[in-house]
C-alpha cells in the first residue's frame, strides 16, 4: 500500500485528501502573468520607446535584467505549482493530518486523533467564496497545537460533516 504520509497505518482508510481551491490558484496564477505581460510588453515596446536604451553595454545590461527577471519569473511559477501540490490536509479514520510545506526545504507535519477533537468550525467569506464553495475549516484541540486551520479548502461545510461524523463513529467504537 502506497502511503500518504510517514506515521499512515496498515489499516488507517483515507477519506479524503484536502489542497487549496483551484480558484485561490487561479488567482495566483493570474498575478504571475501580469507579472509575464510586463517583460514582454518591455520586449516589444521598449525598443520602439528608448531605443538607445537596448544599444551597446547600455543594451547588454538591458538583456541581463530581462534574463534575471525571466528567471524569477520561472521559480515563482515552480514554487506556486510546488507548493499548491505539497500542502495538504489528509482526513483519514483515525485522524486528521496537515501537512505544511513551508517552502522548498521545509514542512511541517501535523497530526490530530479524530477522538481528540473539541470543537469544529467552517466558513465561507466573500463573493468568490461563496460563489466557488471554498473557504476555511478550523478544528479546536486540547493539545500542543491549539487549532488545526485548513485555508481556501473547497466545499469546507462538507469537510466539517464528514470530520464530525468521523468522531462519532470513533466515540461509539470506545
């Protein structure tokens, strides 16, 4: 059996793998190609514009800039992709696992037993939330780590049914 995280059991079923709303990465996608619109609207407009600009070292220098910022723009589009895929919330019968990549050499693993849950709340705000049916899930523990939160997760009313039926079958089993 392949599994999700490193402490998942034999006999632990997953019922649900949790990332960000396509929408919130929509949204960050939208703000990288303006970011890619502005190098090549400079491409093409700013010879017509300062042409001296793009001529002998002044030009070398020019194009050295381009490429830098041609390569920002190339790991900013990697580390959104990167980190929409790694951060994850997994809701398995047993618990409930976030998993929290920091960035690219970081993460954080967090895990809560479903009988340990206190306390579970969802909201949906705004109009594209709404709109969309994404929003948080905020669940309330005793322990070190007061409050698990799940950020722009879809249908997070569904989630949260899903979480407190889960806790009830686990306190009928007891």
């Amino acid at each position: 059996m392949h599994k999700l995280f490193p402490s998942q059991l034999e006999e632990e079923k997953i019922y649900l793998v949790i990332r960000e709303h396509w929408f919130r990465l929509l949204l960050k996608l939208l703000v990288w190609t303006f970011g890619a619109m502005v190098l090549v609207s400079f491409q093409i407009a700013g010879p017509n514009i300062l042409p001296g600009l793009f001529e002998g070292q002044s030009g070398q220098i020019v194009k050295l800039f381009e490429q830098i910022y041609f390569l920002i723009l190339l790991l900013s589009l990697f580390l959104i992709v990167i980190l929409h895929y790694l951060n994850t919330h997994i809701v398995t019968n047993i618990r409930v696992v976030d998993i929290d990549q920091v960035g690219l050499f970081s993460h954080v693993i967090s895990e809560l037993h479903i009988d340990k849950l206190e306390d579970i709340t969802s909201e949906t705000n705004g109009v594209f939330g709404t709109l969309f049916n994404y929003g948080n899930v905020y669940i309330q523990t005793a322990g070190a780590r007061e409050r698990f939160e799940f950020d722009n997760v879809p249908r997070p009313a569904s989630i949260e049914k899903l979480i407190l039926d889960l806790y009830e079958q686990n306190s009928k089993n007891e």
